[in-house]
C-alpha cells in the first residue's frame, strides 16, 4: 500500500486524498526530494519499564503499552506535531517536519508538559517518563510508516538530552531554549556527555509554561523597519482620536507571514511610548491548535493583568477574580456554575467589555490579540463587542493573515471606529 508523502499515512489504492491529512492524491504520492529544515525533535521514553514488565503477564504489558502510545500520540498531535516513530516503550516526534512550523520549539516544550500530565492522569505513580528536546537544521525525506523521515546532529543530541534527563523531567537543548525564551521557565542548566561532543552539550529542565505576552523574533536581532512610516502614523492618529474621544478602536493589521506585523506593531509601541500619557499595553495571541482555546487569547490578558500562572490553582485564580469569577471561563476554569450555556457566554462576553473599560478607566489602553485568522467566531463577536459596547480610551489591535477576510468579510461591521490596514 501506498503511503502519504506529507505525513506517512497508508494511501488506499482509491484514495483520492490521505484520509489523515487531507494531502491531495497527486501530492501526496509525488515523490520528494530530500529537504534542509529548522525544526524540533521530541524523545521521551519510560522509565524502568522493561524490568516492571518481567514476570508480567504479556497481555497486561500490552494493552498498558497501547494505551500509552494512543495518550503520547494524541498529545503530540494535538499541538502540531508527527510522531516519527513508536519503538518498544519510546517515541520520537517532530514538530515543524514535515510540514513547516513558525512556533515549532513552543509546540514541542507544550506537548513535552502536557505528555507528563497525562501520563500521571492514566497511570499515577506507577509509570514515570523521560522526555528530551532539540532544536536545530535536520534532513527531512519521505516519511514512511514506522521508519525515520528525519536526520541530523540534532536528532542524536534530543536522544542524547531525553537520556540525561531524571524519571519525570523535561530536558531542552540550547536552540530550543532560546527559540522559546519568556514563555517557559527553565531550570539551571547541566552539561551532558554526548558522543562526538568533546565540551557535552548543555540541558535546561523545563520547569513550566508562562503566558505573559513575550516578543516574537530571534532573541539578539533588532527590528529592521523600512518603508511603513504612514503605516505607524496612522496607527499614532487613531491611538489619539481613540484618546480624544474616549471611545474604543479596532485596528487590524492584514498581511501574510513575514511581511512585518509584529515589526509594525513593535515599532508603534515604541512610538506611543512617548505619549502623555503613555498608554498600557496587555497582550494576547490566538492558537492554531488544542482544545478549549477558544478566548485562550483573553485569558492571556487576564493573566498578565492580574500576574496569574498557568500553574496557579482555580482557588487562587478565582480569589483574584473577586466579583469577576465568570471571566474564569475565559481561563478554563468551571465558573458559570448553573446557567445555561447561552446565558454564561452573554454574561462571559458582557464582563469581558467591562474588564476592557477598566483597563483602560485611568490611561489609554492598547489591547493586542495577535493571529486573529485563529480565532474561534466566539472570540471574534466579543472583540466586535468590546468596539461596540465599551465606552474608554481603548484601541483594539489586532493581526491576521489574508484567510480572516475570507472567512469573515463583514469583520468590524463596517463602522467608523474600525480601520483595516494591508501590509504588502
């Protein structure tokens, strides 16, 4: 049987597009050339159970070893990643590989936590997982079912890493580090022997996620910013005219990936720094991929405004929202309590337009949700409310690549206190 080019799926011969990826028939059983590509490989591997399994009764160690690779693989794939391959009590995976990535580190570092997570809601105690991550340039050729489709140095260093790494730890290579620095936390470093590597390699234990907003782009680069000065001052113009008014502005920045977004947005916060008074800035960035993230975005602006982690208890998280606890929907958490599904979004997104108005209740406010073209159409409504329905100094910024005027053409319902700027 053929197999999928694009993601290593079997091809039935009447196939006429991979059942798993959608790939067209004629692409996916094209044949490829090998390809040169920056991407993350993931290893992880449990520990000790070769020695749990003797004596065990050989069914029990299957049907255990079945569940674990349907959890690892279904948490890899949920952030965007292919398994590579499963061998004995071991998987390897690959983000950005084949297909291409921008956010390919962070991918990998969220499904590495979220794999040991489930690993403990399956199995408690009784099974414990190593996991080691490497980024950097591998080969990539055709993927085939149970075999590698990628090579490189720095696939031997992430084995290398998953094999330094203590039961229950998470061990990230250099690149990987500083490909994701500000959204995670990262323990000391360690150097680890690794073959061919006189100096070893050195290891950062991933400690947790963060969600403050954190810069996009390559740490130590600066921003080269050339030809959108009437870009940036009618951004200044409308920051002002929101101010003067006292009334909210959604701007939404058009334009496909590496056309300068973020460079624009970057250079206006530098601009509007220099106001009186100076504005305060909360971010949120949409996700293409994982369950309930439909107001992820918002919730990351909760999260800043109120300093709340990721691994902070709904306690915690529900005494700092005292008075507000239905924005805890917006952070996952089961706040609603008895009502009706329609009435707890209604109350959700009215307490959103509030929460916006006090944001901005003693200095102009710049609210940016990066990606919108990810966005959930229930995200998309209560921005849309926010412009209607707040009466404070607010601009709403948003980006998006071409696809949300596609999928949503009448975006910002076509009022005055809506600007769309194209990026070309």
């Amino acid at each position: 049987m053929a197999s999928c080019s694009a993601c290593g799926a079997p091809l039935a011969e009447d196939a006429r597009f991979c059942p798993a990826c959608g790939t067209g028939r004629e692409a996916a059983v094209s044949p490829i050339t090998e390809e040169r590509k920056l991407a993350t490989v993931l290893f992880a591997d449990l520990v000790s159970s070769t020695s749990r399994a003797h004596g065990e009764d050989p069914e029990r160690v299957r049907a255990r070893l079945d569940r674990f690779y349907a959890a690892m693989a279904e948490e890899i794939e949920r952030t965007g990643g292919t398994v590579e391959k499963f061998a004995g009590d071991a998987v390897m995976a690959a983000f950005g590989a084949p297909t291409a990535l921008e956010d390919h580190a962070e991918r990998a570092l969220h499904a590495a936590l979220a794999m040991q997570k489930r690993l403990l809601d399956l199995f408690g105690d009784e099974l414990q997982l190593r996991i080691g991550i490497n980024t950097g340039d591998i080969v990539v050729g055709r993927a085939r079912e149970s075999s590698s489709f990628v090579t490189g140095d720095v696939v031997n260093v992430g084995a290398r890493l998953e094999q330094a790494a203590t039961p229950g730890e998470v061990l990230a290579g250099e690149r990987t580090v500083a490909a994701v620095r500000g959204a995670f936390e990262f323990g000391e470093p360690r150097v680890v022997e690794a073959k061919g590597k006189p100096e070893g390699v050195r290891g950062w234990p991933v400690l947790r996620a963060l969600t403050l907003a954190r810069p996009r782009g390559v740490a130590g680069f600066g921003r080269a910013f050339v030809g959108r000065e009437s870009e940036l001052e009618l951004l200044r113009a409308t920051f002002r005219r929101a101010v003067a008014l006292r009334e909210p502005h959604l701007v939404t920045i058009v334009g496909e990936p590496g056309v300068g977004k973020t460079t624009l947005v970057g250079e206006l916060e530098d601009l509007l720094a220099e106001e009186d008074p100076a504005p305060l800035h909360r971010t949120g960035r949409c996700l293409p991929y994982g369950d309930g993230i439909t107001y992820w975005p918002l919730g990351e602006v909760l999260r800043e405004h109120f300093g709340i982690l990721e691994s902070d208890p709904p306690e915690s998280v529900t005494r700092r929202l005292a008075g507000r606890e239905i924005l805890g929907l917006a952070l996952g958490l089961d706040t609603a309590g008895g009502l009706h599904p329609l009435d707890a979004r209604d109350r959700l997104h009215a307490s959103l337009v509030s929460f916006a108005e006090e944001l901005a209740s003693e200095r102009p406010a710049i609210l940016l949700i990066e990606d919108i073209h990810w966005a959930e159409d229930d995200l998309l409504d209560v921005l849309e409310r926010v412009v209607r329905g707040a009466h404070a100094p607010i601009v709403l910024l948003t980006t998006a690549r071409p696809e949300l005027v596609d999928r949503r053409p009448a975006w910002g319902g076509g009022r005055r206190n809506v600007t769309t700027i194209w990026l070309e």
